[in-house]
C-alpha cells in the first residue's frame, strides 16, 4: 500500500483528504504542525502532501530539512497562492508539484497518482553513461540499442554498476552470481563472464574504460561514456 503523509492544519481539510484519498486505495497520515512531520525523514512514507502556510512554520522549510537530510521523498505542496515566485522557490528547494487552493479532488488524485508513475518509472532505470538498465525488465541498452545478456551477465553488470567507482572483490562478485540453484561459478567462469561482457560493451575489449580490473582485488565499473 502507499503511504502518504499530509500536513495541513485545516482539520477539516485535512480530515475530508485523508479520506477521500483512503478511499482511492493509499494509507494517509495527517499532522497539523511543522514540528510533528521532522520525523517524516525517518519513516517510510512514499509520498508527502506539505500544506505551505502553518502555525509553527512553512512547507517549503520541512521540504528544505527532509532534502537537507538527503530524503528524496516525493513532495506536493499545497498553496493558497498561484504567485510564481512561491513555485518557483517550492520547486527549487526540492518539491516536485504544486496544487493551488481551492482545488478539485480529482486533479490532486491525479497529480499524486503521476507523481508516483514517474517516480517509479526513475526507480527502475539506471543510467550510467552510455548505459541503460532498465531493472523492472532486466534489460540494458547501449546508446538506445539492446544488449544481449546472460543473467549471469546481467547480474554482475548490475552489481559493477550499482557501485560504480567502487572495487568490488572477486569473492563478492561470486557470492551474488551464485544463484542458489547449483549453479557454481569459479574464478575461471567469472574471468569468462567479464570477457564477455567487455565485448559487449566496450569500444575496445582489448583496452577497457568502463569495466576495469583492480589487480589482486576484484573490478571496478567506470562512468565514462564511450
């Protein structure tokens, strides 16, 4: 279920949207105050709805502290002014929407609801370079063209890149080929792996600039676009 946090301190308003977005399939929480939403940046809400004026302080402030604490939750604001200067600082400190007061339920249902699609859409593509994965479908793209992988292949790409500018060791990259199925992968299988990969994605196999060995300790994936 999603889990939406909105501050607003209209009680009514905020009463009458939790249940109408209740209703419409997700899990709302609903505070009143500025202070009672800080400890939204521990929890695990997907989505924040930030009313922009109240008592104790602004949305755009909790927006500033969530991001400040390298939270990258997706936020609404809800505003009483449609005054460009206030969305534009809204979106410039981190806020992703704006929905202007007064408001039909069904633009927010929307607004929230495409918020969510393009989060997810970005949640599930990594771009590193010249590469795409795409992680929903385990598929990856060079320049906009599809590779052929292996899973085994797919697997270790994803590891290299997921740290990339890291050195992964060679006991790590074993452990997460292993698939639990008795599908064993030596040294010598890894070696293999990584030939493969490096004719599959670098200009030149021979010298690579992407997957790079670290001597005596594993691989590295470089973000350098060829």
């Amino acid at each position: 279920m999603t889990k939406i946090l909105l501050l607003e301190d209209d009680r009514d308003l905020a009463e009458g949207l939790k249940y109408y977005l209740d209703k419409n399939g997700f899990v709302t929480d609903t505070a009143g105050m500025a202070a009672d939403v800080k400890k939204a940046v521990y929890t695990n809400y997907d989505l924040l709805i930030l009313d922009v004026l109240l008592p104790d302080g602004t949305g755009f402030e909790i927006c500033e502290y969530i991001r400040t604490c390298g939270n990258n939750v997706p936020i609404i604001f809800l505003t009483a002014s449609d005054e460009e200067i206030n969305i534009i600082r809204g979106l410039d400190i981190g806020g992703d929407d704006y929905i202007t007061k007064p408001f039909k339920l069904g633009e927010l249902l929307s607004r929230i609801k495409a918020l969510l699609r393009r989060v997810s859409a970005k949640n599930n593509e990594i771009i590193s370079g010249s590469l795409k994965i795409d992680t929903e479908n385990s598929r990856v793209y060079k320049n906009g063209k599809p590779l052929e992988l292996t899973a085994a292949e797919y697997r270790l790409l994803l590891l290299l890149v997921k740290n990339k500018g890291k050195t992964v060791t060679r006991e790590n990259i074993l452990n997460t080929l292993w698939d639990n199925c008795g599908s064993f992968v030596d040294d010598n299988t890894l070696s293999v792996y990584v030939r493969r990969l490096r004719e599959k994605l670098e200009e030149d196999p021979s010298a690579p600039v992407n997957l790079v060995t670290v001597r005596g300790f594993g691989y590295k994936w470089n973000e350098v676009t060829v």
